[in-house]
C-alpha cells in the first residue's frame, strides 16, 4: 500500500524555528522527529518543506510596530497573523533540525521566499493563486497519494494538506507526526476543515505496522 512508487510522504518545515530555542517555538515538537524518521524508512518519495523567509517579511510583527505578535491583520491577500520573526534565509533557525534524518528525500520546497505574501502550504502562496509546482511536480512522478506529517499541524500542515485533498490528491495527515501551535483553538477548527475536503487522519502505527506485516 505504501511502498508503491505513487504515493509520497510531505515533511513539513520540521526546523530549529519552530523547535525548542527556535525563534517560534512550538513546544515539544522535536518530540514527532523520530517518528517522521521512521516514516520515511517506509516510503519510496519524500518531499521536504522548508520556511525561507527574508528579513523584511511581511508576516513579521516587526513590520507592522503598531500591532503585537499573534494580532491578526488584513493584507492584500486576506487575513494575515503576525509572526515574530523566525526562519530568515540563511539562518541557523531556518536550517532543518539536526535530528531530522531523511537523506532520502528528492525535493526540497521552498516557501515564504516572496516579500510581501506569507506561505504556510507546500503547494500554494497564502493568495490561494500562486503556486509552488510541487503539484506538478507530483503529477509528472505519477504520485496520486500524499501523507503528510511536521509542523505545525494547524497552520502549515493543515493548509498543504487541504490543498492537496482540493488539487485531486488522496490525502493524509500522521496526527502524531505532527505538532501544533494551537492558537485560540486552531488545531480543533484546523482538524474540522482537513476533514470537510476529504483529508484523511491516521496515526504512524498503521503505517509502521502495515510495513511489518
């Protein structure tokens, strides 16, 4: 089932950012590291997804001195929230985290690289219009299936795996191989719209079980 050459597993921004000492923490998320590592032992494609920002970001509280981290803003292409800023370009804290260990992985996306649009999913800017070609990407590879794990589960995870379910990919996410940020309940209103476009919740044992067997 899953080590067919149409199926791929998305590890999503599993950075010093948005680890422990990462300039946006999420807590406890080098916890799923080891799970996603044995995931990977699992599939034939692996893609990779990596925040890139420039300093000057326009998700970046620091931006917009009248506002405070976590407001949420209206910008050009809808409502935007307000990052401290994390991930720049170059950076320590843009650099995968050093227990990640996938030598496998064929691609890595890049995202958040435009100056004045945020990017959470791996396969479309925040405008729902500019895209990365990751789904081209995929067609030209014949992969039809995509599971999804990293962080965080209810903003970049959720957005790249509901637009995968819309772009005609079967989609899953490994709910512990992922972490949350769980602002004001995101993560149970994240859940709630995967689930509406179809995307599929499992847990890495059917994965890690089924490959036993």
């Amino acid at each position: 089932m899953l080590q067919t050459e149409r199926s791929a597993l998305i590890v999503v921004d599993v950075q010093n950012g948005f680890t422990s000492g990462g300039k946006l923490e999420v807590a406890q998320a080098e916890r799923i590291i080891p799970t996603i590592n044995q995931l990977a032992d699992h599939f034939d494609n692996i893609v990779l997804t990596q925040d890139w920002h420039p300093a000057n970001h326009i998700s970046f509280v620091e931006q917009h001195p009248q506002h405070k981290a976590f407001d949420v803003v209206q910008l050009d292409y809808g409502p935007q929230v307000l990052w401290p800023a994390h991930c720049i370009q170059g950076t320590q804290d843009a650099e995968f985290h050093p227990d990640l260990n996938i030598p496998t992985a064929q691609l890595i996306v890049r995202k958040g690289f435009r100056p004045h649009i945020d990017s959470y999913s791996a396969f479309m800017e925040a405008d729902h219009k500019t895209t990365t070609g990751l789904a081209g990407y995929l067609r030209e590879r014949q992969i039809d299936t995509v599971y999804i794990v990293g962080i965080a589960t209810d903003f970049c995870v959720a957005w790249t795996a509901m637009d995968a379910a819309r772009l005609g990919f079967k989609t899953f996410v490994i709910s512990d191989a992922t972490k949350a940020i769980d602002l004001q309940g995101s993560l149970q209103h994240a859940w709630q719209e995967m689930l509406a476009v179809g995307v599929k919740r499992m847990v890495s044992k059917e994965i890690l079980d089924f490959s036993k067997s």
